[in-house]
C-alpha cells in the first residue's frame, strides 16, 4: 500500500484529505507542521507527500527545501490558500512537484496524486 504524509496545521481539512485518499486506498499520516514533517520522513518512507505551506514551526516552503537539500526526492503537492503566482513560483523553485490552491475539489486531488505517483515509480 502507498503511503501518504499530509503535513497541514487546519484539523478539519487535514481530516477530510486523509478520509478521502484513505478511502482510495492509500495508507496516510498526518503532523501539523514542517518540524513533525521533517521528523516524520526520517522515521519512516512515504511514497508522497502533501503539505500545507502557511504552518507553525516550518512552512511548507522551508519544509521543501530542507528535504530537497537532503537530497529526498519523494513527489511533493502544495496545497495552500496561497493563490498569487508569486507564491506558486516560491512553492515550485523550492522544490515542489505540484501545486493546488485552497479551496480544493477532493477528487482532483486524487487524480493528481496518482499522477505523481505514477511518474515517481
């Protein structure tokens, strides 16, 4: 089974992520910020991950960099309320692979997650 890390401060949607890629099959961990991110990718192998960037602790984009920079290169989605092209380009030259802005369609996100992870095999 895939594994997913979900690295997002907002309970409820951290909730409905993990619900909807749980019911498509998919094995998930969710922490609440960048730190529990980093923490979590060096006690355990995630075949994705999906963060937030505006968090506590270590945005998304610090929490991005830091893994590229240990030269981890498991897909990464953004998804954020961020919405200006400004931070979609910051979120890509750090290192993300894809990049959705908040609200979100569940659906689409399963479908780009299978993506990424079709193109990471």
């Amino acid at each position: 089974m895939l594994k997913i890390l979900i690295a997002e401060d907002d309970r409820e949607l951290c909730q409905l992520f993990s619900h909807v890629l749980t019911k498509n099959g998919y094995a998930v961990k969710t922490v609440e910020n960048g730190k529990e991110a980093l923490d979590a990718m060096d006690r355990d192998y995630y075949d994705l991950i999906i963060s937030d960037i505006m968090m506590p602790l270590l945005d998304g984009y610090e929490f991005v960099r830091r893994l590229r920079g240990r030269g981890n290169q498991t897909p990464v989605m953004m998804i954020t309320a961020r919405d200006a092209f400004d931070d979609m380009r910051q979120g890509f030259l750090s290192g993300t692979d894809d990049y959705m802005v908040k609200p979100i369609n569940v659906n689409e996100m399963v479908l780009r997650v299978g993506a990424l992870l079709r193109r990471s095999q």
